[in-house]
C-alpha cells in the first residue's frame, strides 16, 4: 500500500515539473522545436524523383545557336500570379519563394550572388552562405523590425513568420534559347531564378524591388514538379505544376538584358522608356524570326522551280521529270 502511494506521489511529482517546463518553455525553444519538426518533414529526392529530373534536363552542349535572355517576372500582372499564391503558408501548401528559402535553410540547395555591380549576371561560381542570405534580409526588414535568427551547430533556426513568402513579388530568370541541330530541336531553357522582394524605389534595372539570390533552376526542379498550381481564371483547376509554369514558358516577362559583348544591360544603352519598349520588342521579334528562319524551303529551290514553270510554259511537251519534282530540300522541320 506505501509502496503504490509513494510511485503515485513520484509520478505527479514528475507530471508537475514536466508541466512547468512547458510552461516555461521559451520562445527560442519553440521555434527550434517547430523548426526540427519542419525539417524532419522536408521534401527529400526519391530515386522516381530523380530520374524524373534527369530526364527533364536539357543539354545545350550541341546548340549551333543560343540566345541568352534576362526576364522580370512581375507576380501583380497576369498568369504569373501563379508563383506569388498562396502568399501566407497556408497548411502544406506554400509558393514558390518559401519553398527555395526552406530548401537553402536545410543546406539542400546553393544560393548563388546577386551582383548589383554587375547588373545582376548569374555567375554560378559565386556562392554564398545561408547566414548572408539572412542578414540581407534583415537589412530588408530594418532595425525596427523584430527579424532575428539562431544559429545552432550548422543550422540556422528561423521563425516561420518571418519568412517574406508576401513581399516576394517578382522573379529575375535567366533563360537561354537554343536550336541544336542534330536533333532538329529548336527550344529555350530556363536557367536560373532569382526572387524580388518588394520595395517603393527603384534600382538600376527599372524595376522596383530588392533582388535576393541566384538558384539553378534544376536544383529546385525535383520539388517543384509535383507542386499544383492554377494558371487561368476561367479554369480554377490546379492542373499544371510550377515546373511545367517554367518549362513550357507560361510565364511573361520583359526583357532587361540580354548577353552581349558590351556587357551592358538594355538599359545602359536605350534611355527612354519608349526606346527601351522598341529594343525589347525587336528582340521577341528576332527570336521569332530565327524560328520562322529555320522552317523555309532553300531560295535556290525556289528559283528552280520557278525557272521549270517558266520553262513549262515556253513548251507545253515538255513534261515536268518525277526526279526533279521531288528534287526540293527542305527544312529540318518539314523532313520531321
């Protein structure tokens, strides 16, 4: 009888102290609680995954032509407004720009330097550590703001409500256009992102934001391709994903700089918003017609068979020969 009233005894005893310490609990251990079990849920690459991602890559190696082009994804306008949704975490579902930044935390992915001084070129080779990603950000907040982070061991512990998923409004990308010939492929590649947050001034783009970092776009990729999301206001069906946003160019965004020996941006060289306006439409339209280029039939097959028309006419006994009928090339698109 002692015996059961003293383990009774030393059991609530127990109960109260652990009831205390949660009680006591502390905001940072809170957060590093919330933070582990985050983690411990964070999306991993299964071997599916993988070959998935292997399969989507695109080898530019062979490319007889490419044509490298810098966009500004505005989230406010259009169809982009796809990657801005759901701006506040919202259960498991979560943008684009809280997905890369849990990624970074848990040391998955590499964040890449954006280099104002060098008008934002994606330079793979200059990586940066998490913590400065962070400190950028609470330069972005300002020493009013209460944004703080805990670095343990070589985790660094953020509050969930502090990540800026609402303040990341626009997207620099890098895309590359490419033909490659051996396989008659004719194609554009995105490269690498690169998230806005939101800002009232302006920076020497002509954009109104704070550029973060660079991200390869296939490192992001495999989390990416399963992720739903809404591309039209007349069908409220999620039936695309955000790598299928990318990967079939659903996205609009205009022209900033495009890779050129004088390494200047657009608008470095055109003035005036009207100039600048003209600049990025003749190169849409230089890309459109290096497309159109390659589907024509040869000129010199033109002007033969203009000459046997001619030819037929002046004589009408002369009959037009099988061989020469089916004597035309034509493009790579035509012998597909």
């Amino acid at each position: 009888m002692k015996t059961r009233l003293y383990i009774t005894v030393i059991f609530a005893v127990l109960s109260c102290c652990a009831m205390q310490a949660q009680d006591g609990e502390s905001l940072r251990d809170r957060i590093a609680k919330r933070q582990a079990q985050e983690s411990s849920s964070a999306p991993q690459i299964t071997l599916r995954m993988e070959m998935k991602n292997q399969e989507k890559k695109q080898n530019i190696d062979n490319a007889s032509w490419t044509r490298e082009i810098y966009r500004f994804l505005d989230l406010k306008k259009g169809i982009n407004g796809a990657l801005y949704n759901p701006a506040k975490p919202t259960g498991d579902k979560v943008n684009l720009f809280t997905t890369v930044f849990n990624l970074l935390a848990n040391g998955t992915i590499t964040a890449y330097r954006y280099d104002i001084a060098e008008n934002g070129v994606f330079e793979q080779g200059v990586a940066i550590e998490f913590e400065e990603v962070l400190e950028n950000l609470k330069a972005y907040f300002g020493s009013s703001s209460d944004f703080s982070y805990v670095k343990e061991g070589n985790r660094y512990i953020v509050d969930p409500y502090y990540i800026p998923s609402a303040d990341a409004q626009g997207y620099y990308i890098k895309e590359i256009h490419y033909f490659d010939q051996t396989n008659s492929l004719l194609d554009t590649k995105v490269v690498a992102i690169c998230p806005v947050l939101a800002a009232s001034d302006s920076n020497d783009i002509g954009v109104s934001g704070y550029p973060q970092f660079w991200v390869l776009y296939e490192d992001i990729r495999p989390y990416i391709s399963n992720t739903p999301v809404m591309t039209s206001d007349k069908n409220n069906v999620k039936n695309r994903t955000i790598d299928d946003f990318f990967r079939l160019n659903l996205y609009e965004g205009d022209i900033y700089r495009t890779t050129n020996m004088e390494n200047k941006m657009l608008s470095n060289i055109h003035k005036t918003p009207a100039e600048l306006k003209t600049a990025q439409e003749n190169i849409e339209n230089e890309i459109k017609q290096f497309e159109e280029n390659l589907w024509i039939v040869n000129d010199s097959v033109y002007v033969k068979s203009e000459a046997e028309k001619a030819g037929k006419r002046d004589n009408p006994k002369v009959k037009k020969s099988k061989s020469s009928a089916q004597s035309a090339t034509y493009s790579a698109r035509d012998r597909r």
